[in-house]
C-alpha cells in the first residue's frame, strides 16, 4: 500500500528499504523485463512507468538517501495515526501496551506483508513508553509466538499474532484497515464493508 504522502518506491521495486544497490539492480532489471510495454504477455506500461522512476531514485545514493529520511518519517506517522489510541474501561495497563503492539505491528503488516519491520526505538517514540518498559511486553508478546524479530533487528506480527487481533477486535474504528473485499480479508459476516484506508485506531480489552 502507498503511503498518503509519497509514493512507495520500495513498495514499487518489490524490494526491502535495506537492499543493497546490487539487489535494487537485479530486481529492476526483472521487473523491466516483465512489465515493457513491449512485452505481449505482462507488459504494462503504467507499471513500468513506475519502477523506473523508483529505480532512479533508489538506484542514486544521493537521492536515495533524502527519500529515505522522508520515506522514514512517512512510515513513523502513519504508525503513530495507527496507535491514536484510547485504553478500554477496566483493561490493566500490561493488557493496554502490548495491545497498543499488536494493533501497530498490524498496520504495519497490512501495509507491508512481505517486509514488516518496526524497531524497538521506533516504537518508543511512537507509543511514548520507554524501551526498559517495551522490553518485557515485546519478549512476553514473542514468547507466545505472537511477534517475531526481522532480519533487520525490528518486530513483525505472526500469523498467530494476527488472529488474536482479529478474534478479540483489537483494531477497531469507522475505517478498518482491510481489503474492499471484506469477505476477502476475513471480514466477519455480518459487518459493514471494510474500508482500505484508517483514519481511527482504538484499542479495547480483550473480553
């Protein structure tokens, strides 16, 4: 998913934000070959359009350090939009954190499935605990298998993760991050539609 700010060039190459040069090269060149227009089969021009001009920003270290410093910001305010959130009545402060977690390593699996990594600083700055206090909940939510450490040193949600968020409703609000094929994104039957875009996040104590 693009963010709201700029375009996602990582997102358009396919590539982590921690690919060397050579990789960025080795993966252009693939996708150049499937999506030229000139291709019969998978050619599309408005794709290949796309990952050119991600390539030559990526592809210069100049350029692809001042999109990095902005595509970072990018990335903490949208996690910090994803953790607006309010404690349920009753819920303990341990259960109010490691919610909090769950929903922003959610966002940010949904944002990016394949490459999902938020460090521990960035959820310092984002959530306002200090990381001695999110040491113990991030160890506690990866003991029970519901987050795991990337190769990059940051945390992502599992699968198993996933569907605690999804069975106790974690992530709530008008606006759900999910597909427009509800059904499609295991949308329970019965509720509206989701929408692809979050403005709110809630966290609510497990019942």
């Amino acid at each position: 998913m693009k963010t709201n700010l700029f375009n996602d060039y990582y997102e358009d190459l396919q590539v982590s934000p921690n690919a060397d040069l050579e990789t960025v090269e080795r993966i252009y060149r693939l996708l150049a070959k499937r999506y030229h227009p000139d291709n019969p089969v998978s050619g599309d021009s408005e794709k290949f359009d796309a990952i050119t001009v991600a390539f030559r920003t990526i592809s210069n270290p100049e350029k692809r350090a001042a999109y990095d410093a902005g595509y970072e910001q990018a990335k903490v305010q949208r996690l910090k939009a994803a953790a607006a959130t309010s404690a349920g009545n009753g819920s303990s402060e341990d259960n109010h954190i490691r919610n909090t977690v769950l929903s922003v390593l959610y966002i940010d699996r949904r944002n990016n499935p394949s490459g999902s990594s938020v460090g521990l600083w960035q959820m310092e700055k984002l959530l306002g605990w200090p990381e001695k206090t999110l040491d113990f909940h991030m160890w506690y939510l990866k003991e029970k298998g519901w987050i795991e450490r990337t190769d990059s040193g940051g945390y992502a949600i599992t699968v198993s993760g996933i569907d605690i968020v999804e069975e106790n409703d974690l992530v709530v609000g008008e606006d759900r991050l999910l597909t427009e094929k509800g059904s499609e994104a295991g949308q329970t039957p019965g509720k509206p539609q989701a929408k692809t875009d979050l403005r709110v996040i809630k966290i609510r104590s497990q019942s």
